[in-house]
C-alpha cells in the first residue's frame, strides 16, 4: 500500500483553523494612543493644580506680609511673660500651668504639630511648639472669614521650627489669643493686622533653634 502523505497546509487554512500567527494584540495600537493621551491628561492636570498651588500659596503669603506690615504698632500691646522653665516631663508626669494661656515652663518630650486643630490641643505639646519657635492660637467662637484666614495661616507655616498651630478654647467668645515663647497677644475679637503682626515678630525665633 502507499505510504500516507502529510498534506502542507495553507496559510489561509491555517488562519482558517485558528492555529497560524494570530495578532493578540488586536486594537492596541488604537487603545495604545487612548491611554498615552489619558496619561498625558493627567500630566497635564497635575502641572496645572501644582501651579495653581504655588500661585495660591505666593498670594497667601504676600496678603500675610502685607497684614503684618499694616499691623505693627499693634504689637505694644504684647505681653512679655515671666520665663517658668523649659525641662521635658517624664512619662505618665502631668502639669497644671499658672495660666490659661502658658508661654513657657515644663512640657511634653514631643511638640504640637502645626496645623489648625477642631479639638482643644494638650497645653503641654502647644508649649514645646513655643520653644520650637512655634505660634499658637487658641480661638473661641470664631466668624468664618477668621476661621479661613486661621486655616490659611496655618497652611503657609508648617515648619518643624517656625510653625503655627490653630487649637479652640472654650469661653473666649469671639476672642483670639496668640502666644508664642514668653510672649502673647489677647484680642477681643479677631484683628488680622494685628495677629499677623505677632505672628510674623515672633514665629521662629524659639530658645530652641532660632531660624528667623
């Protein structure tokens, strides 16, 4: 009998069976620019916010200059304080200042970080953000404007050393209080001029590490 032959089989078969070179990448190069342009997208839209950012933050920062320019003479009416100390309590020591609003004296190992706080803040963190140079600012029963112009502020200073924090005491009313170390302003109600004036005279320059 004759030997069976196997039969070469034709491109067209084989692309016919589903066996020859198959192409998987079907659509890519159209799905391919899709994503490059999404990407290029998001590029973009990243650029334009980190540039909104920084515009906004250049604004902020000279409106506050300007304020603290504008508010100077405000600034006798600063109290200096008598220094009560700077050791670091031990764990688990507690400590009951003189005062409501304490600008030195005995303090936790680990400072307040700047930012503006909804919840009372312990006295002994926001005490070790004074020494660190830091500015704290208890406010009351604040307007929105004073509480947009404290978020902003507190925003724009965020430095380990020449921060500013933001934390609500109750029976201050519409009163703002600004302290730094050894030093605080108390203010009836909210004056910008006169809060940025503290601020910018003061925050930095903690026994700690000086930076201003």
């Amino acid at each position: 009998m004759p030997k069976s032959r196997k039969r070469k089989r034709t491109k067209s078969q084989a692309s016919a069976s589903g066996r020859g070179n198959v192409n998987w990448g079907g659509g890519a190069s159209s799905g391919g620019v899709s994503t490059k342009l999404i990407l290029l997208g998001i590029a973009a839209l990243v650029v334009i916010g980190g540039g909104y950012y920084i515009w906004q933050t250049a604004q902020a920062s000279r409106e506050f200059t300007t304020l603290a320019g504008a508010g100077t003479e405000s600034l006798t009416w600063a109290q200096t304080l008598s220094y009560d100390g700077d050791r670091h309590l031990g764990p688990g020591e507690a400590y009951r200042y003189r005062n409501a609003y304490p600008t030195s004296g005995p303090h936790a190992p680990v400072p307040t970080r700047p930012g503006f706080y909804t919840s009372p803040q312990p006295p002994t963190g926001l005490v070790h953000a004074l020494e660190h140079g830091g500015i704290v600012i208890y406010y009351g029963q604040a307007e929105a404007e004073t509480i947009a112009k404290l978020k902003n502020w507190t925003s724009l200073y965020q430095g380990v050393w020449d921060g500013v924090v933001a934390t609500p005491r109750s029976g201050l009313g519409n009163g703002v209080v600004l302290t730094a170390w050894r030093k605080r302003l108390q203010l009836a109600s909210f004056d910008a001029k006169a809060a940025a004036a503290f601020i910018d005279a003061f925050r930095g320059r903690g026994p700690e590490k000086p930076v201003r």
